[in-house]
C-alpha cells in the first residue's frame, strides 16, 4: 500500500485555527490549496479529526482547533487539538438525529430545481386566468372541465390558443405538487426512521422515483 501523507482543511476564527474537512495524499502528490488554508497531520491526528467531525453524519463543524499562530509547517498531533467540551458526549440517537439533518439536507437539494417555477410563469398563468375570465370563462376546480369544452365549442380560436397556454402553464404546477407530494412522504420517512438504514433506504428510494 503507498504511503499516505495527510492534512486538513482550515478556518481561521480569532484566536484559533479550525480543522475541517480532512483529507489525505499520496506521498509527493501536490495540495492545491493555498499554505494558509491547509494543515499536514500526524497519522493519529487525521484519524481522530475523521472520527470526530464524522462526516458521514453530519455537514462540517468547526469543533476542533489550533491556535492561530501554530507554527507554519509544524505537523499537527493529536495532543495540539483542542476540541470543543461535550462533543463526544453523544448518543447514538444524537448521531443518527444528525444523519437524518444531513440526509434532509441532501434531499433539499435532489429536488430543490425540479420545485422551482420562475415569477414570469406564475405571471403568465395569472395573466392567462385573467384573460379567460375576462372573456366570461371563469375556471375553477369544479366546473373545468365544462368550461373548457365551452372554449372550444365556441369557436374563438384566439381564446382556444390562451386556453391550450393556461393548459400547458397546469400541468408544469400540477407536476411540481406532485413532485412536493412525493418529496413530504419521503421526508417524513426520513424523519421517522429508526436507524441509518432506513434514513438512507427512504433517501435514495426518494432520489429514484424524482
């Protein structure tokens, strides 16, 4: 196995350094951060921040530090870190509360462009509504149907046209409720899973069917 050389991410926050985002390199591979923005660790040091921060879990925290004006190129060791009181107090409960954080976070994301309908859609849908009422077709939940065979027995093709409009505008909103619909149901799985199992089954079961 070749030799690993490892390092950390830092943040600087008045009188201290932040570790995170730990990763490693082969020996002689190149970091491409800036000298500031990175620390090399001990071996011992790199498994410790890992188990820590436990990113699998949770999004990056800064609870791990060194003083700021720890000397450039020193490699940092386990016994240079202080870490935050309590930290490592946690219950697996406490965990498994962060993974689901972290998995409802993930799924904000999975679906946050296929929920999003631009102000000019919405405008141009209002503006279509409008101009069929305005024409004597007032459309609601109840009587669409009736209201759309009286447009096109009418005979107008101008309001056939804003009627296939509006019609189109429908369906792009009744598709993203669907999607919200579908994205609630998987996120109180999320929410009500007993363990990391089924927090991650629900996720990409959710991820599959958007």
């Amino acid at each position: 196995m070749s030799d690993m050389v490892f390092y950390s991410g830092v943040i600087k926050q008045n009188d201290k350094k932040f570790l995170i985002n730990p990763f490693e390199k082969l020996v002689g591979e190149p970091v491409v951060l800036d000298k500031e923005d990175y620390v090399q660790l001990t071996a011992e040091a790199y498994d410790f921040l890992v188990n820590v921060l436990d990113l699998q879990h949770r999004e990056p925290m800064c609870v791990i530090s060194v003083p700021a004006d720890f000397p450039e190129g020193k490699i940092v060791e386990k016994s240079d870190m202080e870490l935050a009181e309590g930290l490592l107090e946690e219950s697996d409960e406490d965990k498994l509360d962060f993974y689901k954080e972290k998995v409802l976070r993930l799924a904000n994301e999975t679906i946050a462009n296929q929920l999003m309908i631009s102000n000019f859609a919405l405008f141009h849908f209002f503006k279509l509504n409008h101009y069929l009422a305005s024409k004597g077709y007032f459309i609601t939940d109840e009587n669409r149907e009736e209201m759309y065979l009286k447009c096109i027995n009418d005979g107008d093709a101008e309001v056939i046209e804003k009627l296939s409009q509006y019609l189109d505008a429908l369906d792009e909103f009744n598709s993203v409720d669907e999607t919200y619909q579908k994205y609630t149901e998987y996120k109180d799985k999320i929410k009500a899973a007993t363990s990391e199992q089924e927090v991650s089954e629900a996720y990409y079961e959710m991820s599959a069917k958007l």
